[in-house]
C-alpha cells in the first residue's frame, strides 16, 4: 500500500462577528493517503441506509483526528463511516458533497 495521494482533512468551525452572524471557516490539514474503491458488500450495505458511498481512502491512524469531511482532487467528501483497520490504519468511506450540502 502506498501513501502517495494528497489529500486535506477538514476541520470546519463557525464563529460569531461582532454583530451576531455566524462566520463558517476551514482549516485545512493535508496528510498522504491510499486510494481504494468501495467494496461491494459494503456499497449496498450504506445505499440500503440511504447513504451512496463514493470512494475509500487510507490514512495512518495518527494523523486522523475524526474529521467529518476531507477535500481530494478539488472535490470535497464527507466522511459516512470509519475504520480503524488495526495495523497502524484507518479507512474513511466518503461520499460526494454537493454543493457542502451534505458536508455540513
């Protein structure tokens, strides 16, 4: 397995201006990462559950912190379901955000 595609985990925030809005800001943290297709199983098992899983990335487990969403080939994803693998990996299973609709 080779940790060679970059990828930018998500940390969203929101804050208040002075005047009461809500501000939404992104920090960005680009880790390198492993790219795999869904398995099938698991596919029909999340589309059973209305989600539609897109595509699997693999990070070392240190280097995720639990982040919701992660941008890859300027396409933003939202993390559906993630695994710690137990050899010093975690899986992200992401789907497609539209519009951040979905990411937020």
């Amino acid at each position: 397995m080779q940790f060679i595609n970059a990828i930018y985990l998500i940390v969203e925030s929101y804050e208040i201006d002075e005047v009461g809005d809500k501000i939404h800001t992104e920090d960005n943290r680009k880790v390198l990462a492993h790219i795999s297709s869904v398995k099938q199983s698991e596919f029909y098992q999340a589309h059973a559950s209305g989600f539609k899983p897109e595509i699997a990335f693999v990070l070392r487990s240190f280097e995720y912190k639990g982040e919701d969403s992660l941008r890859y080939n300027d396409k933003k994803y939202k993390v559906i379901r993630s695994y710690n693998k137990g050899d010093g990996n975690v899986e992200l299973i992401c789907t497609g955000a539209v519009n951040n609709v979905s990411a937020t």
